[in-house]
C-alpha cells in the first residue's frame, strides 16, 4: 500500500535539485553543435524473397501491400501475393492469384466498394506477356482475373479506378503500335470487359509506367519516351483514348504519377546527364495541368549518388512525399517531403546493408509514413515518423538506477533545436510513481534560448528525499510551453530501496510493484554501447516472449520464453556483439504485442 496522499505529494514535490540555480545558468551550455531535421525509422519488416511494390493503410489500422511470389499449393512460377498486416507489418493473412505461369504484380489500388484492384503482367513464354487486371472484394476473394494484349509483349504497369466504375491501365507494348515497345492504355468496365486499347509512340522503345484520369474525362500518363522522334514522357488522351498533346524532354523518364487537390498532376523519376565517366541522375519531379502547361519542376539528390523517384503521395498538408532510390556506394532508400510548392523540408536516407529499394509510400492517419520496397530482394515494409521541432535527452551515469533515500540520481541532460529557426522553451521534470501517478514539477526551467540546430546540454544531479517510500519511480523531463504544451520528451527508471517507511507495493527485488497495466516500457540507455536494460509491467501472471529484431526485421535474440508472475520486470541484454545501428524489441504478453525502438552506437 502506498502511504497517504497528502503526505506523499509533500515528499515528491518536495525533492531539490542541485545546485539548481547553478545549472539553470550552466547545463545547457555546456555542449553546443548542429543537428539535422529529420525522421525516425519507427519499424521494419522483412517478408519472403520478393519485393513490395504497392501499399495502402487499411480501415483497421494496418497494411495491404502486393508482391510476386509462389502459391505454396501450386507451381513455383510466382504469383499476385496479397497480403494484409496489422499495425506493425505482421502478417495476418494472404491470398494469391495467378495461373500457370509467372505473375508479377506492380499496382495495387483500393476500390470504391472496398475492394481492390492489381495490375500487373502475366507471361505466357519468355518472349510473350499479357497485361493481367485482379479484382476482389474487402476480404481479398477474387471477383475477376483478365488478361489483355496480343502476341508480343504486353506489361501493366499501372491502375486506376475510373469516374464511371470501370478501370483504366497503363503500360508498354510490342504487339501493337509503331514498332519496338510503345505507351500501352487500356480502358475497361467496371468487370473488366475491354472497352479500347490503344498504343502510342514511335518506331523506337517507349514505356508506359502510370497514369491518372483528368477531371474532364481524359487519361494522363507518364513514362520513358526514350531518345527518338517520339521522346514523350508525358502524354494525354481524351476520354476515347484519341490523342490530345505531349510533353519531354529527352534523358527524363516519369515512374509516378499523382493527382492533386487543386485537380493538377506531380509526376516524378528521374532526370539523367550522360558523360565519359558514365550516367548520373537526380529525382525530378514536375507539377503541371491537365493543359500541359508546368507550374514547377524540381530535382532532388544527394552529393556524389544518382537519385530516381518511384512514387508520389500528396500529404494532409498540401506538400508531397516521394520515395524512391538512392545509388552510390551504397544503394539505399531515399525520401523527400515538400512544401505545395515543392520546396523540401527533410530528405532521409536509409540504408541497411545490401541493395534497397523503395517502390511506394502512403501517408498514413498518425501522420507518419508507411514505405514499401525491398532489401536483398525480400519484400519490406518500413514505418517512417518526423522529428519533433524539439527534442529532450536525460543519459543516467548508472544504469539500472538503485538508490536509497538521501541519495541522488545522476544524468546527462541534452536538449536540441531540430530545426533552423531560433526558439525558446520550458524544460520540467515529473515524477512517476507506479500505481499512484505523477508528482511535480521536481525541477523547473523555463524560457531556454536556443538557436537554429543547437545542441546543448550538461551534467544534472536529482536528491531522492529521505523519506522516500521503496519501490519504482519514472523521472520525465519535457520541453515545449509548461504546463499544456508537450514537444518531446525523456524519462529514466529508478528503484528506492532502504526506506524504513511503508513502500508503494515493492519488495526490494527487480519486480518491485504490482501494476494496474500491462506496458513495456523504454530500454536504458538509449542510445546504448555494449549493455542496455528493458523493463516490463505485467498486471497478471503471463506467457511473456522478449525478442529483438534488426533494421531489416530479423529476430537476433530471444531474451525470455516463460510464464512470469505478475510485477515489475527488468532484464538486461549485452548487445556487445552486435553492430552500430537501429534495432526493434517486441514484448509479446498473452499474445498482445509490443514494441519500441533502440539505436546502439559503437
């Protein structure tokens, strides 16, 4: 039982910290630097060898993406694999559509009746293949599969729901056209009967990669018009399909295709200069009207790596969001957010090890971003969330933290202007009692200068008061405007022991309490080196499973497989043998899962 509030809120409140006016002056600016805007990986997740070409976020929360990959109940020819994952990319279910031979899937859309629509290319021999057009129903049941296309070569690429209930889809074709691979549309109803099927191009290679329908009924579509006579790489038709104008320039090629609030199109790929040395290429990325007429064009890149664009979503905020490739020494993901007008906020790069690529991204209802692609030729899911404007750090100098009354906790405090702008902020720290709730602020600070990209910081120092009661505490520092406005925040266990006074359900051991929930809750310390220590409440006895993954969703450790009794938890992990990098822990409770990120730094 804990004792009395009254004179429990005396206590907590009651706690100094020292010397306050000393390091209300000193500690934070003592460490001075820059920092970069930019966004945290929140997870990954690795599935069989394929890649991930389309996702969407679902009613429910979780995920729908497409991938090629053998029906484990037919041949080995791959097939449309549809899967369905919960909020943190487990798989819940799949299904698969396909024939006899290889089906490799590219455009995955959700349907107004709550289904969905793949597009994608079905091989008949090695030097033959149809565009092939999968329709389902909310649980994934296949309504219909058709195939569309003649003798030659025939792709789909890309697929769109129409004004009329029908589908639309954009591709490449041999089999008709003037020659070599022409801009391929097909324009179907809504059962996917052909309507017309249209080719455009020249007697050179030109490919169909998207398309959209433009309010007046017209189709546009986006492509590699090659370097011929025809060189178009975006184009437009009337609602017939019968040609209305077209656009290059030669060296850039168009992979994305969006459609805007203000009813204007983004297209995005990659813009490429070719000399001596080779091929170097940046993302381009260009807003124009369904006239054709360019409201801005933009290339994104990075120093000394080629950049291409694979996709376009428009965000709550009117800006954009590309993904797509970055190549150089190493080939990875990359990502730009943008303003309306296509100025850039953040660009990020990932790169775990081997060869990655991202093929799309959707925002999704937190505001973050979910990315589909691949690693090593695995398909991958990856969870994207932006920094805060501010951020707050507190390193313990012991981890974990024991102490007794009288004694004080220790820790580096770190507080950073993630953006260029110079700003000031409150700094408060709280108390939480498990079981009870939080008491404060302990320690108070308000209106902290920091300029653009600060980074400043110092030695902090916390008395536990002698009347403290045993048991498990949360120390919570925040940073924004006390008391209402919380930017970020950090917090550190610790566990009093040697109190001779009534404690808060603790027995001086690592399950010091019973709690009212079942939560897991931050490792420390994060960032770590060789050691770091997870902490776990259970509110009842429970089979309980602690696991840690990699950056590319592969489970490293297996660090508790057992029923546990009720309490508080700690376990600690040597990550000495491991790399420098981003890694996940999952604490599965009953079958309820959890997870929170860590960095290790060597």
């Amino acid at each position: 039982m804990l004792a009395p509030k009254t004179r429990s809120l005396i206590t907590i409140i009651s706690w100094a910290t020292t010397p306050l006016q000393l390091i209300m002056t000193v500690a934070f600016s003592v460490v001075t630097g820059t920092a970069r805007a930019d966004v945290d990986t929140l997870w990954t997740k690795l599935y069989e060898p394929s890649a991930a070409r389309a996702v969407h976020q679902t009613a429910n929360g979780g995920y729908v993406f497409v991938q090629a990959s053998p029906n484990p109940e037919g041949d080995s020819d791959s097939d449309f694999h549809l899967v369905w994952t919960d909020a943190l990319g487990d798989t819940i279910r799949s299904r698969y559509y396909g024939g006899d031979s290889t089906d490799l899937p590219y455009s995955l859309q959700l349907t107004s009746d709550g289904g969905y629509v793949i597009a994608g290319v079905s091989y008949t021999s090695d030097s033959s293949s149809q565009v092939c057009l999968v329709k389902t129903d909310s649980l994934g049941n296949a309504e219909f599969i058709r195939t569309y296309g003649g003798e030659g070569i025939d792709e789909g690429r890309s697929v769109q729901q129409t004004a009329d209930g029908g589908y639309v889809m954009c591709g490449s074709t041999t089999s008709i056209g003037a020659g070599g691979y022409d801009y391929l549309l097909i324009k179907t109803d809504s059962a996917g009967e052909l309507i017309w099927m249209r080719a455009y191009g020249g007697p050179d290679a030109e490919w169909g990669y998207a398309v959209q329908q433009a309010d007046d009924g017209g189709f546009i579509m986006a492509g590699d018009g090659g370097w011929g006579e025809f060189s178009y790489n975006l184009i437009k038709v009337d609602s017939l399909g019968d040609w209305v104008w077209g656009i290059g320039p030669n060296a850039t090629a168009y992979y994305a295709l969006g459609k805007t609030s203000d009813g204007k199109f983004v297209a995005v790929g990659e813009s490429c200069v070719y000399d001596p040395y080779g091929e170097w290429c940046q993302m381009r990325v260009v807003k124009f009207d369904s006239e054709g007429a360019t409201e801005w064009v933009r290339t994104y890149g990075t120093l000394g790596k080629s950049t291409v664009g694979y996709s376009v979503r428009q965000t709550g905020d009117g800006g954009y969001f590309f993904t797509g490739r970055v190549i150089g020494s190493y080939d990875g993901l990359f990502m730009v957010k943008t303003n309306s007008f296509g100025i850039y906020g953040w660009i990020f790069e990932l790169a775990p090890n081997g060869v990655v690529k991202g093929y799309d991204a959707e925002p999704t209802v937190d505001g973050r971003y979910i990315v589909a692609g691949s690693v090593n030729d695995h398909a991958w899911l990856v969870k994207m969330g932006e920094l805060t404007s501010l951020s707050i750090e507190m390193i313990p100098y012991d981890d974990p933290i024991v102490v007794q009354p009288g004694d004080s906790l220790t820790y580096n405090g770190i507080l950073t202007n993630n953006f260029g702008n110079s700003t000031t902020t409150d700094v408060w720290v709280m108390v939480d009692v498990y079981n009870y709730g939080l008491f404060g602020p302990v320690l108070r600070i308000n209106n902290i200068p920091l300029a653009g990209y600060q980074i400043t910081g110092g030695p902090m120092s916390q008395i536990v008061p002698e009347y403290t009661p045993n048991g498990a505490y949360d120390y919570i520092a925040y940073c924004g405007d006390y008391p209402d406005t919380k930017i970020d925040s950090a917090s550190f266990p610790f566990w009093v022991v040697g109190a001779t006074g009534v404690d808060n359900g603790g027995s001086g051991d690592e399950n010091l309490s019973v709690p009212q929930t079942t939560e897991l809750l931050d490792n420390f310390p994060n960032p770590f080196n060789s050691n770091t220590s997870f902490r776990y409440a259970l509110s009842s006895d429970a089979d309980v499973k602690l696991e840690i993954f990699n950056l590319l969703g592969q489970k490293i450790a297996t660090l508790i497989d057992e029923r546990q009794t009720a309490g508080f938890k700690l376990v600690v992990w040597d990550g000495s043998g491991y790399s420098s990098g981003v890694y996940f822990y999952t604490l599965t409770v009953d079958g309820e899962i959890f997870i929170r990120r860590m960095t290790a730094l060597k």
